[in-house]
C-alpha cells in the first residue's frame, strides 16, 4: 500500500465559550514561528474553533505529521481529558492523492494516543479531478 500523495493534519477544539489563550496556556502550548501563531478565533453563533496544524509542506506520511502534532502539547492526560470533555477535539486530516490506489495506516500507539486524550479522527480525502469518470 502506498502512503497518500500529500496530507496535512490540524488538532482542533470546537465549542461554546472557548478561550483560545486559556486553551493553549492549558496544553502548554507556546507558539513558534513553524506554528505561524496558529489561534484562530471564528465565531459562528456561539461556537469558537482553535485550530493548530503540522506539517501541511512536508512529505511525512500522516501518522508522523499526527505524532509530531501531539508533541507540541502537554502529556498530561488528565489535561486533555478535561479539556475534550467539555469541548469537542479532534485531529482533522486533509488527504490528497495523485491517483486512485493510495492508502495509509495508523500504529495501533499512535491510535491509543487519541483515545487516551479522547480526539477524534476526521479524514477529508481529495482525489484529482482529472481522473473522474463523469458522464452526463
């Protein structure tokens, strides 16, 4: 199986009330010059998203970009599961293959990272528009 053509991965917080600064004091999270100061404060309604993504130019495969994501942040546990608890996390990934065969896997470590700091997954998965078969 190979690895899909390019990836990017983002860890996200959605919810009400959300203080961005308070979230990345909270995960010991200190921007960089590679993070770009990555807070993004959007309100739709009541809803705030804080957004950090890895990664997005390099040509690691996804399960690396996540792991390097998730060492940007505090190992404390107990950390993540209250902040998931009241907020919805999730790790956001964009997929973009060249082609029609690609695949990818994810270590059965890296997956109990996520379930140990409660996030989802998400996977959107482009494909190039060049290869599909539309009639009319």
């Amino acid at each position: 199986m190979s690895d899909v053509d390019r990836s990017t991965a983002s860890l996200r917080f959605i919810g009400e009330d959300l203080d961005p600064n308070e979230l990345s004091k909270r995960l010991e999270f200190l921007p960089s010059e590679e993070t770009a100061y990555p807070i993004i404060k959007t309100k739709k309604g009541n809803i705030t998203v804080w957004s950090v993504s890895c990664c997005e130019s390099d040509l690691n495969e996804l399960g690396k970009k996540i792991e390097t994501l998730l060492s940007w942040f505090t190992y404390d546990i107990t950390v993540w599961k209250e902040i998931s608890g009241k907020y919805r996390g999730e790790i956001f990934c964009g997929l973009f293959l060249d082609g029609w065969n690609r695949g990818f896997e994810l270590s059965t470590e890296l997956l109990r990272k996520l379930s140990d700091r409660n996030l989802l997954i998400g996977f959107d998965i482009y494909s190039p528009t060049d290869t599909w078969n539309v009639k009319d």
